[in-house]
C-alpha cells in the first residue's frame, strides 16, 4: 500500500490536543516524519513508539514567542533536513459581549491566532522556497467566514488566518509552495468545555445546554470530531492536492449559527 506522505517532513503546531493531535496521527500513520509543538508536553501514548524510532520529535514552547517559532524549524531542518508540510494548529479562543470585549482579549487572540500563524508561515516559506516545494495549511474557523456577537475578536482573527492565507498562496506560488486553510465548524474538542463554560456565562445558559443545542443545528446532526478534519488535512498536504491553492475548504457539517 503507497502511503500518501511517505518521506514528507511535516511541523504541526498546536499538537497535542484536539485537531492537531489527530492530524499529527494521520501525518504519520501516511509516512510523514512530524515535528510536534505545543505549550505543554506531548505524553500521549499514542506517539511513544514514533518518538522512539525517529519519526516524531517534540518541542515545548509557545508560538507567540519568535525565538520560539525559530528553534521548531532549526530543529526540524536539523532532524530531517528539511520541511515540506506546515500546519498551523495552534489558536486560542475567548469571547465577551461586544461592548465589554476587553483591549486584552484583543491582544491575546491575535498574537496567538494570527501574528504567530503569520511568523510560522513565513519563517518555514524561507526554507521551503531552497527546495521549491510545499505544502502550508492553516487552521481557520466558519467563525471566519462570518461575524458573531459574543465573538467579535475570534471572529477577526480567523477571517485574519483566511486573508493572510490567500496572500501567502499567490505571494509563493512561484516558488511551487502551496498554501490553503481549513474552516472547521463546530468539532468537539477539549477547548469545548471552555467554549461551553463561556456560552453557559454571557447566554444564561447551563452547563452543555449551548453544545446540545447545536448539535440539533447542524445539518448533519452532530457536532463534528476531530478525526473529521484529518482527511482534508492529509489530502491538501500530499501530491494529490498539486494543483489546489488560496482556498478556504471547509469542513462544518452544512454550517451552523452558534
């Protein structure tokens, strides 16, 4: 059986939870090497026996910082020798009424979701360009596509990742480097407690009343998983997807008003 990304080397932020963790897992059981990086250590059993041989690597740290951001592709060039795959994964998420979103809310979401998305993207687009080869994917949101009350500066920071990605994709197309993004709806992740904790606060609402209630909206009928968004991701990061560029695909079920 050919698998889809055998000696493609791929980082992917945002790695140990949710999306990231289970594109991380579909990268490698295809025959990528990975470099994983998050904000906290990667312990998952499930990634112990790649570690072992080689195959993954893990760096703690945050994204936001740009010494950061230089060691993750120092390290992997160092390991791997190079870099053909980047998926940007790694986002935060809060959210207030309009007239009480807070300056800080503001700085928080965009340095993660989209000064750190942008510096990544650009900093493994210098190594890809030696090669003339690659494949960026970067994690945007239906909240992008679209404003929300309770989520005016989320909202900003996805259509942010949409907008820089389009840019990039034409921006590197010379240079044979591909760049598209995925707009997930609704997925049920970790961060959704949170989400829900915040919905149940500004909406009067009880704790998973708000998650219950959109999984009857979704045209689908259920709130999407993780595994759900794998594989678009693998697909727009193997040859398959050569002649695919500046999208934004989605994948939300037929869409949901939250």
């Amino acid at each position: 059986m050919t698998l889809r990304l055998e000696n493609k080397i791929a980082i992917i932020t945002g790695a140990s939870g949710g999306i990231g963790r289970a594109v991380a897992l579909s990268y490698l059981s295809e025959g990528a090497k990975v470099l994983l990086t998050d904000k906290e250590k990667n312990q998952d059993s499930l990634f112990q026996e790649y570690f072992e041989n080689g195959r993954a690597i893990n760096i703690l740290g945050d994204i936001s910082d740009r010494k950061v951001i230089n060691e993750i592709v120092s390290k992997t060039i160092d390991q791997f020798d190079k870099v053909d795959i980047l998926f940007n994964c790694a986002g935060i998420f809060n959210m207030a009424p309009f007239l009480k979103e807070s300056h800080d809310i503001y700085k928080n979401i965009f340095k993660v979701n989209v000064e750190s998305m942008w510096l990544m993207m650009q900093t493994v687009a210098l190594e890809m360009k030696k090669n003339k080869s690659g494949s960026i994917i970067n994690l945007a949101s239906q909240a992008g596509t679209r404003g929300e009350p309770l989520n005016s500066h989320y909202c900003a920071s996805k259509a942010s990742v949409i907008s820089y990605t389009e840019s990039a994709a034409l921006a590197l197309a010379q240079y044979n480097i591909r760049v598209n993004c995925i707009a997930p709806g609704v997925i049920d992740t970790p961060m959704w407690k949170e989400v829900d904790k915040l919905y149940a606060k500004y909406e009067n609402l009880k704790i998973g009343e708000k998650k219950e209630s959109i999984n009857k909206k979704v045209p689908l009928g259920y709130m999407g998983l993780p595994k759900d968004v794998t594989g678009l991701a693998v697909f727009l990061a193997s040859d398959e997807s050569k002649y695919i560029t500046a999208g934004t695909h989605k994948v939300d079920g037929g869409g949901v008003w939250v």
